[in-house]
C-alpha cells in the first residue's frame, strides 16, 4: 500500500485543519435565517441556536456578520461556562491576513478599551457589595411598609391617599433600578442567584416580566440608538428622533402627528402613559403570548398582595384607579431618567463602529452626587454602565476617571452635565428634531 496506507493500531488521525473565512465572506451571513458571528477570531454559525439564547434572539443576531468579541465579553459573567455552549457552534476561524476587527474598526481603541477592562478586573470592580444591595432591598421594603401603615394608621383620605402615591411611586421606581442590577448580572457571582433574584424583584415587587425585562433591554445595550436594533428608539411614529429619521419622515411626507410639536406633546403621552398604558399592556400580553407561565405567576404574585393590602380601604375599583395612579407617578420619574441619557445623543442607522466608540456615541453622563445617584440608580454613570454592563453600580465612579483619559486618548467626547440641564436637554432635542422634520416636509 502507498503512504496514505494502514499506519497500524494506536495511530492517531490527523485533526482536519479548522477551515478560514474572509470578513466579505462573513459578512454575507446576516440574514434571520443565515447568521455567524465572530468572537476572538473563532467564526460561530448561530443560526438555529439563537432562538435558544437566554437573552432572547434578537440580541444576539443583532451582531450577524459582525466581530461581537467585546459585547460577547460585556454580557456574560462568566465566559469559560458559555464557552460550552459556543464549541458545537464553530465552523471556522478567520483567515491569517484578516484583522481581527471587521468593516476597518480601529483597533488601537479596541485594544486600549480591553486593557481598561483587564485593569478593572484586577482592580476587582466587578466585585459586588452585596451590603449595598441588601440595604436598598431593605429601604424598598421599608416604604412599602410606610405606605401601609400611612393609610392604616391616618385612613383613606386624601391627603394620606396621595402621600402614599407617592411614597409608593418611589419604592416602585427604586425597585425598578434594583431589578436592573440583578437583571444585568452584576450582584452575584453566579448567573442562576441573579436570575432567581431577578424574577423576585422585577415579578413580585413591580408586576413586570424578567424575560420580557431580558430581551428588551439586551437589544438596548447591544446597539443603543440604532433604528430597528434598539427596541427603546422604536417610538411608533409618534416622535421622531435624531437627525437622521426626522429628515426621512419629511422628504416622504410622513405625517402621523405633528413632530415639530413633539416637544410639546411629549409632556402629554411621553411620562404620563409609557408605564401605565404602553409597558403594563406590552409586558402582559408578551408573558401570555410566549406563554411565560413562571414570570406570569410572578407577577400575580404583586397584583395579589397590592390589591389584598388595599381593597380593605378602597374597594375593587379605588384601588386599581390607585395602582394606575402610582404607574403614573413612577412613569414620569422613569421616563426622565432614562432619556436624558440616550434621546439627546446620536440615533442613527447602523454605524458599524467598535464597542467603546459606539457606546460613547449613544451616552452620556449626569453629575454624580448622593441624590443623583440615589434618584438615577447610578444611571447618571450611563457611560460606564453601558461599556460594562455587569459591573456593580456602586464601583462606577471609580473606573469613570479611566474612561475620561481613554477617551481623551482617542478624541472621543465624553459628556457628563447637571442634571436639570440633562432633563432640559430631552425637550430641546424633540424640538431640534421636529424642526428637521418641519423643513424637510416643507422644502424636499
């Protein structure tokens, strides 16, 4: 026999060589039904295996085509154990001459930005207090407690009725901020004590869905302010947002309201109704839909105890108008802080820029104080919450300085402001964007 023969017992075959691809090959596979991906240099067909990702699919098809390397890094705690799931997935790794990053990122910045996470992990930044988050557990009930006995102790007056709204409007937005932490990861070490925590808090302390939670705020984080990526800029046609957008809506003559009054309607359909109205219908209707039967016992769970605690004092009736009322309260506050972050940065289509740029890019920073920090849930350090996601919020001042001279380095603005000039700002960028769309409806 010739040399390719029997090469008798204990011989070991030869590994077939792991096939290579170019970034122009890659990229063509983005479609719903065709997706790869790229993380350090290994090519993962997600195909089929999306709709089982935890995090839902859009997420993580969002990076179809794409090096996801660092969003990969951002979202998972602990990599070596999702590795796992990636090794069935490999097809490939990319060509000896391709960069590592595709669509010509800047890799200096890429670089730079995984050597400042490398030092926030040896600075232990990912490292939770869990006193911290055990105390804001402990004031969330505490004022659950006070609204009780308020309208116990003084009856269902008025007064006390509406002191209790309120007292009640910010445990619910305090618990909101809460079920963040524990829905990001960044509490425990292990991803199951997160996940469990989470269905409590986000279930029977707030009447929400933690999957509904999951696949709608992942999609936020992995492309901010990316139309038809970032479920949070998809407004319906009932504002226009950016430069972009406003100017297309004009030259097509789209007119679903008046956007260059939008900064002024804003105050009427934007605060008062997005929890009460939009989200508590959106959330409902998703866990019977997707037939999320845990979440969905979670969250009777709160409307159980809500409304045995107070139909004693309101009847059926008061105290669902008073639930509505307490959404509406919690909603204004939401609203405000959630935009002042992200509606007056860029919104655009797709860019295709490296994680660090990209977030940068759709943020932007408060002041820090005791109160702001207090009243944002650290959010006023949305810069550094969104370049890492899993990093307890009680150590994002202390890797703020380094993002600061990073992207000093590069050029890159790093905007942080008072926080009634953020909340401000939200009403001049509804105007700057109406006023686009009202020239482009009239001119083009």
């Amino acid at each position: 026999m010739g040399k390719g023969g029997n090469q008798g017992e204990g011989a070991t075959e030869r590994e077939a060589p792991m096939p290579t691809f170019s970034w122009e090959e890659i990229q063509k596979h983005n479609l719903r039904t065709d997706q790869w991906l790229v993380i350090d240099r290994k090519v993962y067909n997600i195909t089929k295996w999306s709709s089982r990702h935890p995090g839902g699919h859009r997420v993580i098809g969002h990076y179809a085509g794409e090096d996801a390397t660092d969003a990969f890094r951002a979202f998972h705690r602990d990599q070596d154990f999702v590795r796992k799931f990636l090794k069935p997935l490999l097809v490939g790794e990319l060509a000896p001459e391709e960069p590592s990053q595709d669509r010509g990122k800047n890799s200096q910045i890429i670089e730079d930005f995984r050597a400042l996470r490398k030092t926030a992990e040896d600075m232990n930044l990912f490292k939770s207090n869990h006193l911290f988050f055990l105390l804001h557990l402990a004031h969330i009930i505490v004022m659950e407690s006070i609204a009780w006995f308020t309208i116990f102790y003084f009856g269902n007056g008025w007064i006390p009725t509406i002191i209790t709204a309120f007292v009640l409007a910010t445990s619910q937005a305090q618990a909101g901020w809460l079920q963040h932490d524990y829905g990001h990861l960044s509490v425990y070490k292990k991803s199951t004590w997160n996940h469990l925590v989470h269905k409590f808090v986000i279930g029977h302390l707030k009447g929400a869905s933690a999957n509904w939670w999951n696949h709608r705020h992942f999609q936020h984080h992995a492309k901010p302010n990316i139309f038809q990526k970032d479920p949070d800029v998809n407004m319906l046609h009932v504002f226009v947002l950016g430069e972009w957008q406003p100017i297309e809506y004009g030259k097509k003559k789209l007119k679903y309201l008046p956007y260059n009054h939008q900064h002024e309607y804003f105050f009427l359909i934007g605060p008062p109704l997005l929890i009460p109205m939009y989200f508590q219908y959106q959330i409902i209707m998703t866990m019977i839909v997707r037939k999320d039967w845990v979440d969905l016992a979670w969250a009777i769970s709160y409307y159980a105890r809500f409304f045995i605690t107070y139909i004693p004092f309101y009847g059926i009736l008061g105290a669902i108008l008073f639930l509505n009322f307490i959404r509406f309260l919690e909603s204004h506050w939401f609203v405000w802080v959630t935009q002042m972050n992200h509606i007056v940065m860029e919104i655009d289509r797709e860019p295709y820029r490296d994680w660090f740029s990209s977030q940068l890019a759709a943020t932007c920073n408060v002041e820090q104080s005791f109160f702001n920090d207090w009243f944002s849930g650290h959010l006023n350090f949305q810069i550094e919450h969104h370049l890492f996601p899993t990093m307890p919020r009680h150590n994002f001042h202390k890797i703020a300085p380094l993002v600061k001279s990073l992207c000093a380095k590069h050029g890159i603005q790093y905007q942080e402001k008072p926080l009634l000039r953020a909340l401000q700002d939200i009403v001049g960028s509804l105007k700057k964007s109406g006023d686009l769309w009202l020239d482009a409806y009239l001119h083009k």
